[in-house]
C-alpha cells in the first residue's frame, strides 16, 4: 500500500509552485505577464503564498508532516526556506524581475528543483 497525504491536492499545489520556482525560463516567460483570452496566471507572489500561506510547507515544514509532506522531505524544504526567505527580506515587494536577476536566484531555483525530486515530482 503506497503512503499518503491527508491533503493530497494541497500537495499538489506544492508541487505546481516547486515546478515554477524550479524553472528559470518559465519565470521569465510567464511570471506577471497577462494575455487576453488565456485562463492562467503565475508570479513569483502567487507560489510564496502557496508555501507559506496556503500549504505551509515553509518556513516550519515538518509541522506539514502527514498532512502535506513526508517526513523524508522535511531538509529539502528546509532548505528551501533557507534560500528564499532571506530574499524575501532584503526584497519584501520588490518585482518578480529583482528577484529573478539577484545573485542569490539560482540558490531558490536548485533548493526548489531538489524539492521536487525529494517528493518524486522532478521531471
């Protein structure tokens, strides 16, 4: 029998913001960009609030453990909390554009790129 989460759709949600986080080219594609007639949306503010707010994954991931997460991705999210969350300081409102280009970007793109593998999402 696989293991489950109790909110299986929230984790999913997690994953989708991994993925956006993980991705450089889609950041700087799509982030804050909207086009007439297409029913999708996706911004660096969007995802934050997906992991701190909504899934609370971060910045305390092991209190997400059996509702979101395993205990085994526990670190990776840690360190993603690790990466970003100084950013989110020193950066508060700034623009999708600022973060994207600060030195310290790649750091959130690779904790978040092996966050996705942790969960068995990567690909």
């Amino acid at each position: 029998m696989k293991a489950s989460v109790r909110f299986p759709q929230m984790r999913d949600y997690v994953i989708d913001a991994l993925r956006s986080l993980a991705d450089v080219d889609h950041q700087r594609v799509v982030w804050g960009r909207y086009e007439e007639g297409v029913r999708y949306y996706d911004d660096l503010t969007l995802n934050v609030h997906v992991l701190y707010d909504d899934c609370q994954v971060v910045p305390e991931p092991s209190t997400a453990v059996g509702a979101v997460l395993f205990e085994h991705e526990v670190p990776a999210f840690t360190a993603l909390h690790a990466a970003l969350d100084p950013m989110i300081d020193d950066l508060q409102d700034a623009s999708d554009d600022v973060y994207i280009t600060d030195p310290r970007w790649p750091d959130v793109v690779a904790a978040a790129a092996a966050a996705l593998v942790v969960m068995g999402a990567a690909g």
